[in-house]
C-alpha cells in the first residue's frame, strides 16, 4: 500500500511540474521577444504582467513549483549574446527541479521559437540552447536568483535589457548553492518568491 501511495505521489509532482514548465514556457512571454515595455523581477510581477526574461521566467516557475512543494533551484549558463552584440557573453537563467524518480533535472522555460525548442521529458533534458565554444553551464544550483541577476533587471526596468549591459557570471558563484555539480542529493528546504 505504501509503494502505490508512493507511486502516486511520484506521479502528481511529475504531473504537476510539467503542467507549471509547460505553461510559464507557453504563456509568459519572453519580454525581449515580443519588445514588451517593462521588466519583471518578482514572480508575481512576473505573473500579473505575463513578460519576463529567461530569468524573470525561471523566478515564477521556482515558485510555482515550490508552492506545490517540489524543490526547485536557480541554474545559469555563460552564452554568447552575440545576436545583441559582437563578443559578449551573458547569464542565460533556468531552473532545475528535483524530481524523486530521478534527482534534479535541468528546464528552461524562457519560451520557445524557431531554432529553440525546450521540453520536459525526464531523464532526457531538453535545455533551449545547446553549448557552443567558449559558453558553459554554472555548475551550482542555487536556492536564490543570483544577486548579479536581480541587480541588472532592477537597474534596467524596460525591454532594452539586450543593448545594455547584460549579467554576467560573477567571480564567486558559490553563495546561495544547492549542491555541487554531478551529485544527487536532496535539496534544503526551499520556499517560494514573493
């Protein structure tokens, strides 16, 4: 009886953190984009406005997720933001989610677009970038948006995020971490954004 219980329970928490993915990837527009005027920090913003960058994203879907007591963490890559400017490279933000069947699973629900097609299929992970040269992924989960983060979205309040300077990894990006890379470990207790 406690296996089925088990079961079940394993199931709902996958049920409900690909519904919460799917959404914030299909519903919340990506505010650069869809040249949205205004830049979203707090995931209730986030979800009032319906805009966000990858990180503003990441931020409303750790909540949500965590409202429904799945953990869930903060995960960067270093891209290149070529597209904005020549050699630059930037923090893209997503999420990683601790699911039991198979421990923290990368997803990026910054939206999906021609050449960008992100989905939630574990154990498979189907991140919106693939690495290029020079580009990584930070190796840390970690339990808050990096402050690098949340500093440049409050200092650039509308959508011209891309022509100004964009986050970048900073030299100690050991605070706020969940874990180091490769372990499985289960996460501390995480609470949900404002």
């Amino acid at each position: 009886m406690e296996t089925e219980f088990c079961e079940i329970e394993y199931i709902k928490d996958l049920e409900i953190a690909k519904n919460c993915f799917e959404y914030v990837r299909d519903n919340i527009n990506h505010t650069g984009e869809h040249k949205d005027n205004i830049s979203t920090i707090k995931a209730s913003d986030v979800l009032k406005y319906k805009t966000g960058w990858c990180y503003a994203k990441s931020h409303l879907l750790a909540s949500l997720l965590r409202a429904n007591n799945i953990p869930t963490g903060f995960c960067y890559q270093r891209l290149s933001c070529s597209e904005y400017k020549d050699d630059i490279y930037c923090l893209h933000g997503l999420n990683a989610i601790y699911l039991k069947e198979y421990g923290w699973y990368k997803v990026d629900a910054r939206g999906n677009k021609e050449g960008v097609n992100a989905q939630f299929n574990p154990p498979i992970e189907k991140l919106a970038f693939e690495l290029e040269e020079n580009e990584f992924n930070l190796p840390e989960i970690y339990a808050k948006p990096l402050e690098v983060v949340v500093q440049t979205l409050e200092k650039y309040k509308t959508a011209d995020l891309p022509g100004s300077p964009r986050p970048q990894a900073p030299e100690s990006v050991k605070e706020h971490t969940l874990r180091r890379s490769g372990t499985r470990n289960k996460p501390k207790k995480l609470y949900p954004l404002s």
